[in-house]
C-alpha cells in the first residue's frame, strides 16, 4: 500500500543519473530490445526518474530526481540489478455526482489492460526550463488531454496528495474541476475516433466511472497499486 503524502510546498532538484556497470547495462539494452520486438510501439525518449523523497521542512516535500530514457526501466527485468523508481503525475478527473475517471491501459502501451488515472511518467524540461510545480501541472494536463480528450487548463489543476509507493515510485497527483459525466464521454468518444481515423491506437481502451473504492473490484483487470487509496483519500476529501 503506497505511502500517502500531504504538503503545501514541492521542491524538486535534478541530481546526476545512476551509474549503470557495463555487463548490467549490455542485460538492460537486451531486456529492452526484447521489449520493443514484443511493442514496436514503445520509444527511448526521455524520462525523468525519482532519486529520492524526504521532507525538507514540516510543509515542503523534496523530490530527487535524475535524467534517463525509457530503456532504464528494463533494469526491473535484469536479476540482481538496481531499479529506477518512477516520478510520475496523474488528475483525478471527478463528475458533479463525485465519480472519479478511471481508464484501460490499451494494448500499445507498457502495461495493456491496467487501469488508472489519466497520467504518465514525468519527461525532463529541454533547455533551461526547470521541472518544477508548474512543469508538473502542465505535464498532467498534457497527460489528461492525450489520454481522454478533456482540455483543462494547467492552471486549473490542483494537487491534492503525493504517493510514495513500497517500490519507491512517487506519484504527483492533481485534482480537475468537476465536469458532467455526459462531456467526458462525449470527449473520449471523440479523442477515440480521432485517433482511429489517424491510424492511431488510443491509449485508454475504455474509461469508467467509480464512485468508490468498493467499485473497483468490478473493473476487470488489474489495478495501478495507488487506484484504490487515492480513490478512498479523494471520496473522503472532496466528499466531505
């Protein structure tokens, strides 16, 4: 069960990759390439991955985070190797009625059938953009507009908690203002067809809407391992 986190401040700070030996690294590339011949769909593009989390004052949580690609996270195959730990954002996306938008990893992704928030792995600034709050925000809205056609400005965006999973993956979570259940669908619909047309797998297969953790169990597939207490934290929050 991940860690749930509250905190007024997050300060992030890049800090240099790991350092990968070189029997460990030719066990990674190979584990990715075998990935790739299994999804041609996956890319090597950047990512930014979390090197450290701890409370730098009693209101501001620091995060640690360093620059890789994508293939890094092929160390999670190779025996004995040390693992990279996520850094990503998700939008818990609520209807008037309180219901949370969840969705169906679809089959051209990394992890086909899983369901969970609209979201992704953080990707580093370019030039001198720092990633910051606001990097994240954006980032978040980017997510939520690719995965389920809905354009919500960054700035609308709120965070409500950060999880820090068993596994050491830390997760920034915001919360979007609430829309009826009607215009998300109509959006996805759209978002699906659009990508069709383009030739384009959609990265939801399906979405849904649960209104409590004791509704998940009915989603078949498996779960994203924050799903649950993030659902109870926000049903607890908003709905009170």
């Amino acid at each position: 069960m991940p860690e749930l986190l509250e905190a007024e401040g997050l300060r992030l700070v890049e800090v240099a990759p790991p350092v990968v030996p070189a029997d460990t690294r030719t066990a990674m590339d190979r584990e990715w390439d075998e990935a790739v011949l299994a999804n041609p769909a996956l890319f090597d593009g950047p990512v930014a991955v979390c090197a450290g989390l701890s409370r730098e004052a009693p209101g501001t949580l620091l995060v640690s985070w360093s620059r890789v690609t994508y293939r890094y996270f092929a160390l999670r195959r190779v025996p004995g190797a040390t693992t990279l730990r996520s850094l990503f954002v998700s939008v818990t996306q609520p209807t008037g009625d309180g219901r949370l938008l969840v969705g169906r990893m679809s089959s051209s992704t990394a992890a086909p059938g899983r369901w969970q928030f609209p979201g992704g792995s953080v990707e580093p600034p370019t030039g001198e953009e720092p990633l910051d709050e606001h990097a994240l925000r954006r980032h978040a809205a980017v997510e939520l507009a690719e995965e389920t056609g809905l354009d919500i400005p960054a700035a609308d965006l709120t965070r409500c908690l950060v999880t820090h999973g068993e596994d050491g993956q830390v997760g920034v979570h915001y919360l979007a203002p609430p829309l009826p259940a009607p215009v998300l669908r109509e959006r996805f619909e759209a978002l699906v067809a659009a990508e069709t047309a383009r030739g384009r797998a959609p990265e939801f297969e399906r979405i849904a809407l649960v209104g409590s953790p004791a509704e998940l169990p009915d989603l078949a597939g498996p779960h994203v391992g924050y799903l649950e207490p993030v659902v109870r934290w926000v049903n607890r929050r908003v709905g009170s």
